[in-house]
C-alpha cells in the first residue's frame, strides 16, 4: 500500500467531528503520544493505562486523561521552553499559533462557550486593549497551547517521515468550510459572512439529497470571496500551505463549493430552504497554482455536480473521486458506474460518510442487489467486501483506497458517520490491535498485485 489517506487531523469540535474544528491549521493533541514524552523525560512517571479495545474512542475520558498528563509535560519542559525563546520562535514559524492560542485560552476562561457567546464584546470584537489584557491575563494557559502543538507537529513530522521511509505518502483531508466555533473565523472575521456583531448571515450546507430529505445544514460560515479576491485570496493561500506542511497530497472535501456553493439564511431549521451562489472557480485556483506549486490536490467532488463544476474541475485538471457504492443505478451518465470510471481519479468502495459497504450490502433492496449482482457476479455477505475491493483496484483510477472497515468486512454498528446527524457512534470508530493482522496484510498485497499496483 503507497497511500495513507487520514481525516482533518485538527482539533475535534462540536460532537467530535474532525470537520468542525477550533483552527485548520492546528493539531489535535489527543493524538500526541505520551510514551514518547516519557522517553524524552518529559514524563518520567507515566504508566500507559490498559484501557479495553472496544472499538470506539471514548473521547471524553480520553481528553480528560491527556489533558492531565500534557500538562505535567509542560511544567516540565516550562523553564527550558522560556529560556530558550520557544514561544517566540514558534509564533514566527507558525503566523496562526498566536491567534489561536488565545482563542482555546479565552474559550476555557469562559467555561468553553462559543465565541458568538463571549460575555466580554471587546474580546469578541478583538480590540487591543482586551486582547493585551486577555494576554497578559492568560499567559500561561496561551503558552500551553502552544506547546501543544509543538508537540503534535514534531510527532506529526516523525510520523510522516517514517511513512515515507516505507514508501507510503499521506493524503490529507482539508474541509472547504472552517467552524463558526473557531480561531479561523474570530481572527478574520473580515473575510467572512457576518454582520456587524460578527454573527453569521448566511451559512453553508447542501439541499437535500442523497444522504438527507431536509438537505445538511453544517453551520458554517460563508467567505467574502470577492473581499478575499481583492487581498489577494491570502487566508486561503496559507490554509493551503499549512496543508502542503502536514501531507503529501490533500483532499478538498465539497469541492463543487467553488464552482457554487449552497447558501442558507443562518438560523433557517434545516438546508431545504438555500440558494446556489456562483464561486470563485478557476480564478482561485490559478493562484494556489501559481503561489503553491507543490500542493498535490484531489478534488472531492460528490454530491450536485454540474456543468460548472465539471468545467472547473477539467480546467484545473485534479483527480476527481469515484465511489462504488453510488455506481449502481441505471443513469449511464452516473460518473461512478465502474464504465464510466477514468484514471485521472481516486476511486473508494465508499467514503467516510458511507456506510461500511456490508452494512451497506445488507440494507439494499432487491434492485440495488440485482444491480450489483450483474456487474460483480454472484455476491453475498461473505464476499462482498472482497468483490467491491477488488473491483475498486482492477478499475483504471491511479489510485484505489480502501476505509478499514471494509477490509475488516464490518458492519453498519462500525460507521465512521451518517450525514446529517449528530452524536452516537459518528466518528468513534476505532481499529483494535488485533485488526492489523497479517492475514489481512497478505489479502492486500495480493490484491496490489493482481491489480498491477505494486
């Protein structure tokens, strides 16, 4: 296997979900480990738990737990950190680490409310004089954050250069959309969709489709694209750097959005209610490939794909993506119909937002069987698995990914998300120890190997 695709890896936000995070430019710490501050004597008293492999994160102990032991590795490494000039010398390495370090600062000096909610205006509003009391106030609570993500990038980048040293790249996922809820939005409140007490007018989601009846109403808040045009796209631009600093190739996750993007009155109770705004388009991207010409992109573009997404999609000339659980129907216009598959594209057995393909399998009726049965022969739930695997690598797309829980053949109890829902088991799934196995290994090389992808 050459590639490694991961979600957003930034802090989690509301419910969890690693598209709604605190900055898009910052680690999470959860996934700072802590065997390896104990073996740089940051930790010298830690004792790994022996937590019961369940399959699920459990994210509350376990922020609470990292928590308590990242800050003990900060009272350690404090006085060394200070002498050295650390925190200077990281806010001029990262220009974003400042900002959102006094955000989650803030954040936790008002029990953790959303920024819209800050009691104090001057520090919402981010006038100097609340923002150098806040500072001054804080100090240490911004300092720790930072060293956080002194942690995270410095094992990120270990991480990665020990993917590369086994020939294995990492593709990234960058959402299109930043939260509300987030430093991003606080600090450029300019380049946003907001009214004069900087609460959002129009917010982002997509009409109902697929996934949802009443269409899903994300939240987020809609860019000034022509306000970011005239500064020269810059906030862009370095969200794309910092993605070019964490991965090899990146994901735009709702890239339809900058051909058009769905609008929606804030406050409306659901996305059926939404108009469709003409984006930026090649214009943006003539930019980024002018300003960064070393960002590898795959354009994710599900969902209502149009002449003018198909239009800004060949003009840049990014991979598209190809998902074989939409490639079924009897639409021979359907880009996922495995006819209608192209190398220039990422092709999956299912996404992130799918089903596991058994559970999948076994919520179809008998249309979508029949359907399947035609194009992969004789299927069942022992095999289906196997066949939509190995359908997605025998296709001609350049690059065949596969999700875990596919090559685990587990069912719809292991979906990473369902759309347009909030809470339960979204984004919890957890790979166990025991899923690494060499059986499943082997089933990968062949199949690499019968495919030709070796």
């Amino acid at each position: 296997m050459g590639v490694w695709q991961v979600l957003p890896v930034g802090p989690t936000g509301y419910s969890e979900s690693p598209y709604q995070s605190a900055c898009a430019l910052a680690g999470n710490p959860n996934m700072i480990d802590l065997e390896t501050l104990k073996e740089e004597g940051l930790l010298p008293d830690y004792v790994s738990p022996k937590a019961e492999q369940t399959g699920y994160a459990d994210f509350e102990r376990l922020t609470a737990f990292k928590n308590e032991n990242l800050r003990k590795a900060y009272a350690a490494a404090r006085e060394n950190l200070i002498r050295e000039n650390a925190f200077e010398k990281w806010q001029a390495q990262w220009p974003w680490l400042h900002d959102y370090a006094l955000f989650v600062a803030v954040k936790l000096h008002f029990g953790n409310i959303s920024w819209m909610e800050w009691p104090d205006q001057d520090i919402r509003l981010r006038k100097a004089d609340a923002m150098a009391k806040y500072e001054k106030e804080l100090l240490e609570e911004v300092r720790y954050q930072m060293f956080l993500q002194y942690l995270f990038r410095r094992q990120w980048d270990a991480l990665r250069e020990y993917a590369h040293s086994k020939n294995v790249i990492i593709l990234g996922d960058m959402p299109i959309y930043v939260a509300e809820d987030s430093s991003d939005v606080w600090a450029n409140a300019e380049f946003f969709q907001l009214d004069e007490e900087r609460h959002p007018r129009r917010v982002a989601g997509v009409p109902p489709d697929y996934f949802s009846e009443d269409g899903q109403l994300w939240g987020n808040p809609l860019y000034r694209w022509t306000h970011l045009k005239r500064h020269g796209y810059g906030f862009w631009m370095d969200r794309l750097r910092g993605m070019a600093q964490l991965f090899d190739r990146v994901r735009i996750d709702h890239f339809i959005g900058f051909a058009n993007y769905y609008s929606v009155a804030a406050g409306a109770p659901n996305a059926r209610k939404g108009r469709w705004i003409v984006g930026p388009g090649l214009d943006f991207f003539k930019k980024v490939k002018k300003d960064i010409p070393e960002l590898d992109v795959v354009a994710e573009d599900l969902g209502a794909v149009n002449d003018r997404v198909r239009a800004l999609l060949k003009g840049c000339g990014y991979p598209g993506m190809r998902v074989m659980q939409f490639g079924f129907d009897k639409d021979e216009t359907n880009p996922h119909i495995l006819k209608n598959h192209v190398e220039n594209a990422v092709a999956y057995t299912g996404t992130h937002d799918n089903d596991t393909t058994l559970g999948w399998w076994q919520a179809a009726d008998a249309d979508l069987k029949w359907g399947v049965g035609e194009e992969l022969g004789e299927v069942n739930d022992e095999n289906i698995c196997d066949k939509m695997m190995e359908v997605v690598f025998m296709g001609p797309a350049a690059t065949a990914v596969v999700p875990m829980w596919d090559v685990l053949k587990l069912g719809s109890e292991r979906r990473m998300n369902t759309p347009g829902t909030v809470g339960g088991n979204n984004w919890r799934f957890r790979i166990k120890p025991e899923d690494i196995s060499a059986e499943n290994a082997k089933k990968l090389y062949a199949l690499n190997e019968k495919s030709e992808r070796l």
